[in-house]
C-alpha cells in the first residue's frame, strides 16, 4: 500500500457544516488493533478515519466523506448544511439505517426523511414497500449486520429506479473480506461495551465491492475525498 504512506491533505472545509478546524482524536485501543491484527499503517487511516473530527460540527473523516458523496450525486456544490435546505433536498424521500453520525441532525431536518434504527428495523427485512425511498444511507452498520448481502438486496428493493444508496464501512484495504464466524467476538465503540448490536459480522477487505455487485445494483461507484479512510460507496439502482 506505497501510495497511502502518508495521510492525505486536510480539507479546507468540512463538507457537513463548513468548518475549518479538524483535530485528530485516535478510536483504536491496542486490544482492537490486536483483535483485527492491523499494522501501524492500517490503525494510522482507521484512526484517521474515524477519530479525524471537524470541531465545529463533529463529523469524523467518514460521515464528512458521505456528506460529500450525497451533494456530489446530486449535482450540489455546497455543505450538507446548505444542500439540507435546498428545493432538491427537500423533495428526496431518504431513508438513514441507524444515526448516521454528525449528519443525522442535517437530515433530520429534511420533510421527508425517516430515520430506522436497529433493533426495531431490521435491515434484511426492511419494512417498506419496493421504490420507497429516492435515497438510502448508512455509515459503518452493515459490518455489524448478520447476512450483508440480504441487507443490500433489501436496500435495493426499497429504492425506486434511479435511487440511490451511499455508505460507508471499515474496509482494511490489504486484505480480502472475510466474516468473524469461528472467530473471537469482535466489537466496535468503547472497550468493555459489548452491546449485540456493535458485534463484528463482516471485515471488510479490498473485495467489498463485490457486494453491492451482487445485491443487484446496475451502478457502483466510490466516492472519495482522499486516501484509503474516506471512501463512500455510492449505488445506483
Ligand atoms: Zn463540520
């Protein structure tokens, strides 16, 4: 991985709010690094990726990248905030699975946004009709979800011809996916809390792609704002 040595550029303005003041706060402990087995290297863009905070709204590198790929995909040159109170915004029927981090409050505010949180929704059994939704999202939750790929078939079906899905997940980049089954239980968010809902199903790895490929989509894109720890999926049906 030679040409990620070095952590990409800081951007001149967060893409969520605007702001322009970024400090890195690392989220890995070493009993996580040990757990996932990562290299100084992998825990460096993990670490930036989720612990890169703008400080004026909170979004980490990863919600940030998916605040970009959502304006972006929709022609719109401004931050969340700004896109949030568009005509065009205002008009899309988005669906966010789980609080997508600093973004949630922005999207909230949109007239025809729902927000489903696991348990009560499960994703591989979304409880919509087919062509819903114009637009769903998730940032790192279908990691955690026990059958991935049923979970993308559903958020498929749930969008109507021309939606849209972006996300975001942990992807260690040198390796290829594999799912935790045999192995240790793994968890995300803070050491010692080992909520069912934070375990690891899915590591991903450099074949992520592979599926959205096969859930259905007829476009897969990556969005990026730079180096291997902001990177969205984007899926167009
Ligand atoms: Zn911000």
């Amino acid at each position: 991985m030679l040409f990620f040595r070095s952590p990409p550029p800081s951007p001149d303005a967060c893409p969520v709010c605007g702001g322009t003041e970024f400090d890195l706060r690392p989220v890995l402990g070493t009993e996580l690094i040990a757990a996932w087995q990562l290299s100084s290297e992998e825990a460096g863009y993990i670490n930036r990726q989720q612990g890169h905070l703008c400080l004026a709204c909170r979004a980490n590198l990863r919600t940030r990248t998916l605040a970009a790929a959502l304006t972006e995909h929709f022609g719109f040159s401004g931050t969340l905030k700004a896109f949030c109170a568009s005509r065009r915004a205002r008009a899309l029927r988005l669906l966010e699975l789980n609080e997508a981090g600093a973004l949630s409050p922005w999207l909230s505010t949109l007239r025809r946004h729902t927000l489903a949180r696991y348990p009560e929704v499960d994703m591989q059994a979304l409880p919509y009709t087919d062509g819903r939704w114009d637009v769903v999202l998730h940032s790192d939750v279908l990691e955690h979800v026990a059958d991935p790929l049923l979970a993308l078939r559903e958020c498929r079906r749930v969008l109507a011809p021309g939606g849209v899905l972006l996300y975001t997940i942990p992807i260690v980049h040198g390796r290829l996916s594999h799912g935790r089954q045999g192995l240790s239980p793994s968890y995300h968010g803070a050491p010692g809390g080992e909520q069912a809902d934070m375990l690891v199903h899915t590591e991903y790895g450099a074949d992520f792609w592979l599926q959205p490929v096969a859930a259905g989509f007829r476009k897969i894109g990556l969005f990026t704002l730079g180096g291997p720890e902001a990177i969205a999926v984007v899926c167009e049906k």
